[in-house]
C-alpha cells in the first residue's frame, strides 16, 4: 500500500515514504480533467433494477464497449417475451371463446334433445288416444231405419258421433306439431352433434397451441431473465457516463462512504474522498488494462513493483510469505487500492460479508482504505486541508497527496452530474413552493373565541 510505510528497524516499526509504485507513477503522469467526457443518450433499455447496487446509483447511465450487443440481445428477448405473451393471450382467448360456444351447442342439443322426448311421449299418448276413438265409433256401428226408430237416441248418437270426429281432428292436428317438433328437435341434436364435433377438435387444437405458446413464453422469460443479468453485469463493468469510473467501483465508493459515515460520522469521508485515491492508485481498478467483474474482483490482479528499495522505494520484506502478492523476497501493493500486505493484515475489512478481506475486491479494498484514511485524516475529511493529510497517511508524499486532493475535488464538483440527486418528494415540492411564495400562507386554525365556541 502506498502509505506510510512501516520498516522492521531495531524492532521499532518506523514510518518512511514508500514512493509509488508503476500504478501510481502511471497515474501521476495524467492530471484529471474536469470536463466531463460526452456520455451517450440516456437508454431506458439499459436500465434495468439491479439488487446489488446502492439505491442512488438505480438510474446511472454507463458507456462501454458491447453497449450495441447487451442491449439489443435484452431488448430483442423482451421483444420476444412480449410477443410470446401476446400470441399466448390470443389463443387462450380463442380457446375461451370456443368453450363458450360449446357450453352454448351443448345447451341447445340438451334443450333439443329434452323437446324431443316430450315429443315423443305426446305422439305415443296421441296415438293410443286416435286408437282408443276409433275403437269406440266402430263399435258403436251405424243406424238402421225401421219404425221403430227413435230420432231422438239418432240425433244423440249423431251429436256424439260429431264431437268424437272434432276429438279425433284435434288430436290429429297435435299429432302433426309433435311430430313437427320432433323432426325440429333431431335436426338441431344432428347440427349440434356437428357443430360439437368441429369445436371438440377446435378445442384439442388450441390446448396444443397454448401448450407450445406456454413453453415458448417460458424460454422467452427465460432469456429475458438471461439477457438482462448480461446487461446488468455488463453495467456494473462498464463506465458511468462523464466520468472514467466503473460503475461496480463507484457502488464500492459509495457503500464504503455511507458504512463509513455510520461507524465514524466525524470522518467525514465522501465517495468522491475514495474515488480520489482509488484514481491515483490504479485508475479505478483498471491499471494495465484490466476491469473489474461485476462482483468488484479485478480480473487480473493488480501488483505494484516489488518494495526492495530500488525505484525510490522503501524496503519491506516479505510478510504474507507472497500470499497477496506472489513475492516470497519482499513486499509489493496489492489491488485497486494498492494496499501493502501487512497493513492489509491489520486494516483489511470484508465488506461484502463472503467472510473474507480480499484486496483485490474493491468493496472490501474501498471500505479498508475508508478506515485508512479516517485514521490518518482524523476529522473533516469533506474538506482539502483534512482529506490531504488522510492522503499523506496512504503515501508520505506532498505531489502524491496534492494530485489526490485535486482529482477528488474534480469528482466533488460533478457529484451531482455523476450520480443525479432523486427527485424531490410531493412534501418537498410543497415545501419548495410555499418558500418560494408560489402558494398562498396556510391560515392558522380559528381559535375557540373567534369561532364563537363554548367552552366547559
């Protein structure tokens, strides 16, 4: 770690200048800039909830390369997924509508089917009662002449003989519409059987469709859950648009802050405090080309020159038996914050809760440097003269400590451009108003004298 460093001496640990090493040296050559680099058009599409971030970071735009590839794959499997959906609503629409029609046939076939029956019945009851009639006028015969005729048991017979044959008329005729209704009925119950037949097998065809809809809105889902942790994980590699900072080494800042400003609110560490050191030490985890990965770990560690006294350095010999730095001789900085391994030892914190310090984590590298800055810099960390001697603590170097101070009050002055603040809540713009005189005074409440009120 480029800090003061701690030399074995007579068995007293004595503090010396430890001068930077190749990260440093390379990042000293490049003051900041406080312009802000053109950031792309804000892209809804490439913004997307992710858990892991700090919740004032949910809408920072990033640039990078492969922005085209994530968000086309992400936007296409959503284009998919949508249209899955959608087909799938038009066949389960169709498919209700079709058993709809079904309950409506079926309906019409039973009602058929229960007029048929009656009908059938009225037609066996008719015909017995036809049978019945006739039976009676044969057997009552016709009417001799003679003189003994009785004209008036002829004219009842006759009157009889007529209402028999009205009877008979009438019954014929209910006789003709029972079997009308019953003709009615079996055409229904045939069409209705057909009509039953075609959706029956509508019906099969549609449940096919759904299924093979569901599984591929399934695979779509799927892919859009696929598709969208890429974009996400590419997010947190990339770079937050105007500024040259990964967007996952940012979070790490800015957790590192907020945990600080809890355990220590003296300290007055901002992120922009962070980003100041995590700059000069290794360009935000990116020295020698390297990235981040989405979970902070830089995917080729990063290790400062070896610390054996050559190149201005201070010698420290080996106290991890090479662990952290691969050096078995001496001691060389470790990770995007290039801590030394015995200060690591004793100052390491892990602040993802993998129950491990790693340096080469830029959360847990962040938050160590965090507690090494508090210490060295006591209070007020908010202001250059405090955060300057808190950089003198990381490396007793008055060039080192000023280029820090400088890039951190560069970032200070964007903060607000760099991570938007959120927008004001419905009390705020209230309040906001009101002080701005857009809004009339609220009156006092009437007191009980002026309201004309009673009182006990």
């Amino acid at each position: 770690m480029h800090e003061r460093a701690r030399l074995l001496v007579t068995a007293l640990v004595v503090a010396t200048a430890v001068a930077t090493g190749p990260a440093i040296a390379a990042a000293q050559t490049t003051p900041p800039s406080s312009a802000v680099t053109t950031g792309q058009d804000a892209d809804p599409a490439l913004v997307v909830d992710d858990a892991r971030l700090h919740p004032s970071l949910a809408g920072v735009q990033v640039t990078g390369s492969g922005r085209a590839e994530v968000a086309d794959a992400y936007r296409g499997a959503l284009a998919r997924r949508d249209t899955a959906a959608t087909d799938l609503a038009a066949t389960q629409g169709e498919r209700a509508a079709a058993a709809d029609e079904q309950v409506r046939v079926t309906a019409v076939v039973d009602e058929a089917t229960a007029d048929r029956t009656s009908a059938e019945a009225e037609v066996v009851s008719l015909r017995a009662s036809l049978r019945d009639l006739a039976v009676q006028s044969y057997m009552r015969g016709g009417t001799t002449a003679g003189a003994s005729v009785d004209l008036e048991a002829v004219d009842a017979e006759l009157r009889q003989q007529a209402m028999v044959n009205t009877v008979s008329t009438n019954k014929v005729e209910e006789l003709r519409r029972a079997m009308a209704v019953i003709d009615r009925s079996t055409r229904a119950i045939e069409e209705g059987a057909r009509a039953l037949s075609t959706l029956g097998a509508r019906l099969d065809e549609l449940a096919t469709r759904e299924a093979d809809q569901q599984r591929q809105l399934s695979t779509a889902a799927g892919e859009v859950v696929r598709t969208r942790a890429t974009l996400a994980d590419w997010r947190l590699g990339s770079d937050v648009a105007g500024t040259d900072i990964p967007l996952v080494v940012l979070d790490a800042y800015v957790k590192a802050a907020e945990r600080t400003a809890f355990e220590r609110p003296e300290c007055g560490l901002r992120w922009w405090g962070l980003a100041g050191i995590g700059k000069v030490e290794s360009r935000h985890a990116t020295f020698t080309g390297t990235r981040p990965g989405p979970d902070g770990v830089t995917l080729r560690q990063i290790i400062g020159i070896p610390l054996d006294g050559t190149n201005n350095t201070a010698v420290i010999l080996d106290t991890d038996a090479g662990a952290l730095d691969g050096d078995i001789f001496v001691d060389r900085a470790v990770g995007p914050m290039q801590f030394i391994p015995g200060t690591w030892r004793s100052l390491g914190r892990d602040a993802t809760g993998d129950g491990r310090a790693d340096p080469h984590n830029i959360y847990d590298a962040a938050l160590s440097a965090a507690g090494l800055l508090c210490r060295a810099g006591g209070a007020g960390l908010d202001q250059p003269e405090p955060l300057r001697r808190a950089a003198l603590g990381y490396n007793a170097s008055g060039p080192y400590a000023d280029l820090v101070v400088r890039t951190a009050l560069d970032y200070a002055a964007r903060a607000d451009t760099i991570i938007p603040p959120p927008p004001p809540t419905p009390e705020q713009e209230l309040m906001a108003a009101l002080a701005a005189g857009l809004l009339p005074p609220v009156a006092a409440p009437p007191t009980a004298a002026a309201s004309g009120a009673v009182g006990p």
